[in-house]
C-alpha cells in the first residue's frame, strides 16, 4: 500500500501532535524526568527557560547516558539536547516526515513563532494516524531508531571495591529499557564474571556493552597476563586464583565457562604478557 | 513468606532491612560467587560466610532479596552501606548453614537450580 503524498500534505502538524506534555526547567533532575518519561509514557520532554521559551529537549537516549554515568541527581541541563530541531505548529505532515527521515529522531517539540512549545509529534502520533485508532497500552517504542546504545566501563585489576558496579549498572540500564528478564539474566552473569575475570587476572580494562535491537555484544578487554591455553581455561574448575582470592569466594573456574553457557557466540582473543579480549554475542531476534 | 518474617521466625540479628517485606521464594546455600551467579533463582534467601562487598554485587545482578551470613559471620560497614542503597536485606545468625536451610525448608522455601 502507498500512501498519496497529497494525504500527508493535508493533514497539519498541530492536528495529530499531542498537547499533553509536561515542560521542565534546566535545574530539574534527571531522575524526575525520568519518572515523567515513565508515568507519562512518553520519551521526550522540552526544557524551558524561565520566559516559558523552548532552550532543549530531553530524551530517554539522555535519560539513559545519565543513569548509565549513576548521575541521575544532575540538572537536565547537562544530559539535554540543546537547541533542538522542531516543528511549527502549522507545517504538514509530509513536510515532517521529511524531517523525521532526515534526522532519525523519534519525536519534534512543535513550537510557535514566540518560542513557546504547543506540543511533541512523535512517531507514535503519526503512526495512529495512520491507523486512525485509540491510543491504548503504549510501550516504550524505543531502540532501533538510533545507533547502537554502547555502554562503557573501565575496570581496575586488584580493585574489589568497585568489583560488580559495572556489570550492576548495566543490568539496571537493560531492566531500565525493557529487555526480557531472561536475557538480562543471560548479560549479567556474562558481564559480572568477564569484569571479575579482569578485577582477579589483569591489570586494567574495559567492560563494554552494544545494544540494538538484534543484538547485544559483550566486551571485555583488558591489559594483563594474557591467557597461554585457552582450552585449559575454558575447562570447568581450572583456575589460577591464588588462595586468598578463593576464600573469597571468586575463583572457582567457573567464570568463563558461565560465560560459554549464557552466549550464543563466545570468542576469546588473547595474547600472553599484553592482554586478553572476551566478545560475547547474544541474539535477541531468535524465536 | 515475606522475608522480615523469615527473620523474626528464625530468630535473625536484622543487619539491615530496606526490603523486608519482599516476598521469598528460593534459597541457596553456597560460598562460591560464580556458583551463586549460574544457579540463583530471583526472589531468593542465600545462605553464605562470604561477608565482603562482592557479596551484594552478587544478589542485584541474581535477583537475591536477602541475605544471611551464617555461623556468626559478620559483614562490615561498606558491605551494609551498599546493601542498604540497593535495596538488599541482611541478616546474621550463630547457627550454620546447614541448620538454618533446614528451617527455611520447613517454613516452605525451596532450593531449585536454575538451568541456563
Ligand atoms: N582476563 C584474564 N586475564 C588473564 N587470565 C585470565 C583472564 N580470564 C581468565 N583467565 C584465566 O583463565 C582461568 C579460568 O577463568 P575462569 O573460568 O573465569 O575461572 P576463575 O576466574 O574462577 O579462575 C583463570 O584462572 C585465569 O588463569
Ligand atoms: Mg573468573
């Protein structure tokens, strides 16, 4: 089916947008927002200055970099968009479609000659249009309209303080966007032992993590020993932990094959006296 | 059973309670943290002489609600502090693990593993 672009032209931006938004000022925190965002459903809220103009928009892509830094006390002035792209209230709607194919936003503040913000067009508004339906149970439409979502760690060799906060922190972002529990489950063990891996053997490294909506890829690089036999330290029970790293409860060579069990694709890249590279894959589309 | 009436069941020192009244489902019994990971069902009770921070991370990524440490075992100041901030409840008793899993199972707490 093809649309007539004539349909679009008719149909006016201030029409179909949706006029029950909540505006907020630069000093609000990011966790409110975060709470707007969630109460409201929606995903982008306009930050305006104290004359009621539009100055930004904050959007769950900021809500996330704020809670994957634990730095959801900040004002939204740091996380938000400044400047951002929007709509006048009386273009049409093919004129913003253009827009939403140029920018690959999920939504534009419509805003008025004065500055002022009327209401958000986002996605979903013209999507029922289309559909010309009641807007019921709206999820969180979100991952797949920008890049990969990347989250990034450094982890210390040695550093049992900070040992966990990297891979806690990325179950809280995926439990935050919805991912199954199943899968978060799956990322948290992957992710806890591949940071314990690198606290216990190496010196210094980085617990990266790729979203998109097909996949998510673990990685986990570090400076170190490197490993000499990879087959030996896959095998269940091999390790190398010294005893007073076992009293602790850690080294029980279990870590990398827990991480083989709960990846669909797992390679190991090592080389002995500079460092080792676990990649980890799991499949999100496969039913 | 909600785990504060776990705690004054079977007679627990209450380090910490920020969740008392989650609901327990499982336990586990187990000292080995890559253990716990692999087979820790979510909404569970864990039995442990593992007292170090390490400890917490372990029970947000599982799922553990509470945990108790075992034979007198004591946690430090940091281990509470964090378990305080995420929410997990921390318990200390004189008894051994092996006693106190026995009261869990009597109380209707069930172990399971979990396959991955
Ligand atoms: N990042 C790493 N750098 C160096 N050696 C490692 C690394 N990860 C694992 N190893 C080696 O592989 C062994 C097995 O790892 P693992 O299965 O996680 O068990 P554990 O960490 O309990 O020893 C380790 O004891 C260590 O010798
Ligand atoms: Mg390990």
């Amino acid at each position: 089916m093809r649309i007539p672009k004539e349909f679009f032209e008719g149909v006016k931006v201030k029409e179909i947008m949706n006029t029950d938004i909540v505006m907020v000022t630069p000093y609000h925190d990011m966790k409110s927002i975060q709470e707007i965002m969630r109460i409201k459903r929606i995903d982008g809220v306009p930050v305006v200055n104290d004359l009621g103009k539009i100055i930004g928009l904050v959007t769950v892509e900021n809500v996330i970099s704020a809670l994957a830094s634990g730095d959801l006390k900040s004002p939204c002035e740091k996380y938000m968009v400044r400047n951002p792209k929007y709509l006048d209230p009386e273009d049409n709607l093919y004129t913003a479609l253009k827009l939403f194919r140029q920018y690959r936003f999920g939504r534009f503040p419509v805003v008025n000659n004065e500055g002022e913000v009327l209401g958000i067009l986002s996605t979903k508004d013209i999507v029922l249009k289309l559909l010309a339906i009641e807007e019921k149970e709206v999820k969180i439409e979100k991952k797949s309209e920008l890049e990969p979502l990347i989250l990034e760690y450094p982890v210390l060799g040695g550093d049992f303080v900070s040992a966990g906060i990297a891979s806690s922190t990325v179950k809280k972002v995926l439990q935050q966007l919805g991912v199954e529990p199943s899968i978060i489950r799956r990322v948290a063990i992957i992710t806890y032992e591949a940071e314990m891996n690198i606290v216990i053997h190496a010196y210094r490294g980085v617990l990266k993590v790729f979203l998109t909506p097909e996949i998510i890829e673990i990685i986990a690089e570090d400076e170190g020993p490197g490993i000499s036999d990879i087959e030996l330290a896959m095998q269940p029970g091999y390790s190398t932990a010294p005893d007073n790293i076992r009293e602790m409860g850690f080294g029980a060579g279990m870590g990398l094959p827990n991480i083989k069990n709960c990846s669909d694709e797992l390679r190991i890249e090592s080389i002995v006296g500079k460092g080792t590279k676990v990649i980890s894959k799991i499949y999100l589309d496969k039913k | 059973m909600k785990s504060k009436e776990i705690a004054q069941i079977l007679n627990f020192q209450v380090i910490s309670s920020p969740n008392g009244d989650v609901d327990i489902k499982y336990g586990i019994v187990c000292d080995l943290l890559s253990f716990v990971m692999a087979h820790a069902l979510e909404d569970s009770i864990w039995l442990t002489i593992q007292t170090h921070l390490n400890t917490i991370a372990v029970a947000v990524l599982t799922g553990i609600r509470s945990i108790v440490f075992v034979s007198g075992q004591k946690p430090n100041e940091e281990t509470i502090k964090k378990a305080i901030e995420e929410k997990i409840n921390l318990y200390v008793t004189e008894k051994s693990a092996f006693e106190i899993a026995g009261e869990l199972y009597k109380l209707g707490i069930r172990g399971e593993e979990k396959r991955l």
